[in-house]
C-alpha cells in the first residue's frame, strides 16, 4: 500500500484531546487505517487512553478495551485465544502501550506472551518517558534527558543510563517479527504495519512518537525529530522477519548534537555529555548494523 491508497475512513477519530504535535496520536490515526474495522483494541493507562478514552466519550471505531498498567500483553492473548476457539482466526488482536506500560511496568507480562508466541501484535509508541503521569523517566528514556525525577541541577544533570533495547529484547524471545519504525518515515511505517497484520504469531512494533510537551520542543518539529533521529543514529529502522534481520535505512551520521539543540529536555547537556552519547550512537549503529549481516 502506497501512502496515496491509505483508506480516507478514520478508525481512530478526530475529537480526541492529544497534545498538538503528539506523536502518539499520528501514529494511531495511520495505523488503525492499515489494520482496519477488524481489529480490537487492548490499552493500559497512558496518554493514549487518557486523549482518546475518557468516559463517556472514545475515539475509537473497533472495540476498545481498557486494562491495568501492566496487564496489556496477557489481555490481549485471552482475547485473541477465545477468539480462535470460536473458530476467529481473521480479527487482528492488538496491544497499544507507551514506554513505561511496555519497558518497565507491563515487560513482564509483554515477555511471557512473546515466550508463548501468543498470536497478536503488540504496538509500543515510544515517547521516551511517562508523559502522562508527569514526564517521569523510563527505561527508554536516552541519556542525559531532563524528566521530572532525573533532574537538572547542581548535582545530577539528566538521566544518567542509556536507553533499554526493547526491539533487541523481543528478539531474543524468536518470535516471528520485530520492528521499529518511525512517523517520520511513512512509507516504511505502512509497510511493516501491512506485513504484521498478514503474520500470525508474536509481533512487535516499536514507533518513535515524539512528545513535544515531554521533549520541549516545538509542536509543528514532531516529523523533523522522527527524521533527525533516524539521520543521526539515535534511531535505527529495522525488522526481523523469523530471525532475518534487515536495516530498512542507513543513517546519515549527523551530529546527535544537530538533533539534541531543538529539545529543551537537552539544553543543559555539557559538550563531554553531547560527545558520551555521540560515542554510544556510533557504537549502537555499528552494533546494529553488525548483528544484521550476521543475520542475514
């Protein structure tokens, strides 16, 4: 599918109180297009639930449910189970979870589906914090970023570890298909979407989603940081297809620091922070690109 052939039909509708700019709500709007009217929907606490499912109103077209924080993957394979015992086996089952619901909080319940290959795909929108309770770090939150508990100051300046794997994290479960993809970058996006939706089994897809109100940056910048990210290495496009891994796009190298002077949750970072997450990007890219020509 080509982005001109996208369905006009919104499943994931207009109304919904997303900050401008959010990533998270881009990303949804599209995605529901490629997966369609047969598809259910599980979604923990989050900005999503929280801009698109506020009782008594909802911005959803297919059935939508509502789980704890950490139930997403385990509610989502009992819907998709009893599903096929009533001889279902068309019905896309998906779980929608932010970083936090995913990384930290839902990982467990998230790593014993994939273990079981349970037969849903599972859809990580990655803000790089809990945006929704009040910008707290998470595991996937980058080095040195401003939240409200890794603080800038006299002592601490910024997260002090480097972003969790997750994608690398899910492969090692080998389940049928792993992804990262980008809102930035949109005729990738629609195809890995597509050929998730054909698969059976485990799937994982982890979608850049920029926060402005989280990041600080500018509403209208969310697709230029989907791109700054992917050009400097701060995010790899790839996919593992039943364990083939290939990088969908090389990146540019651009200075990280070219992609980390727009976003206030960066501005305090000293030259020899900027220069650490240079040496890790460029250590993550060659890393990444490594294990793809091992997996060929």
């Amino acid at each position: 599918m080509k982005l001109k052939e996208m369905p006009d039909e919104e499943l994931f509708t207009r109304g919904h109180t997303a900050c401008a700019g959010c990533g998270a709500a881009i990303a949804v709007r599209n995605f529901m297009k490629i997966l369609g009217k047969d598809t259910i929907v599980v979604n923990p606490a989050c900005c999503l639930l929280v801009f698109s499912a506020t009782y008594p109103l909802v911005a959803w077209k297919v059935p939508f449910h509502h789980v704890a924080f950490e139930n997403t993957a385990v509610c989502a394979a009992g819907i998709s189970r009893a599903l096929r015992i009533e001889g279902n086996d068309h019905t896309t089952v998906v779980g929608i979870a932010g970083d936090g619901g995913t990384a930290d909080i839902g990982i467990q319940s998230l790593s014993g589906a994939a273990e079981r290959n349970e037969d849903m795909l599972y859809v990580m929108y990655d803000n790089e914090a809990y945006m929704n309770t009040g910008i707290q770090r998470s595991g996937s939150t980058p080095f040195g970023a401003w939240t409200t508990t890794t603080p800038v100051g006299k002592v601490k300046s910024g997260k002090a570890n480097f972003k969790k794997d997750m994608p690398q994290i899910m492969m090692a479960h080998n389940v049928p298909y792993v992804a990262t993809a980008s809102i930035g970058h949109i005729q990738d996006f629609i195809n890995k979407f597509e050929k998730a939706k054909k698969m059976k089994g485990f799937r994982y897809i982890q979608v850049f989603t920029p926060c402005p109100t989280g990041w600080r940056h500018d509403t209208s910048k969310t697709i230029e940081m989907c791109k700054l990210a992917v050009d400097t290495g701060m995010w790899t496009l790839y996919e593992s297809e039943n364990g083939k891994v290939t990088i969908n796009r090389k990146p540019k190298m651009t200075p990280v620091a070219e992609y980390l002077k727009l976003q206030g949750r960066f501005k305090h970072m000293s030259e020899q922070d900027i220069q650490k997450l240079q040496d890790w990007v460029s250590k993550k890219w060659a890393a990444d690109e490594k294990y793809a020509q091992c997996k060929q």
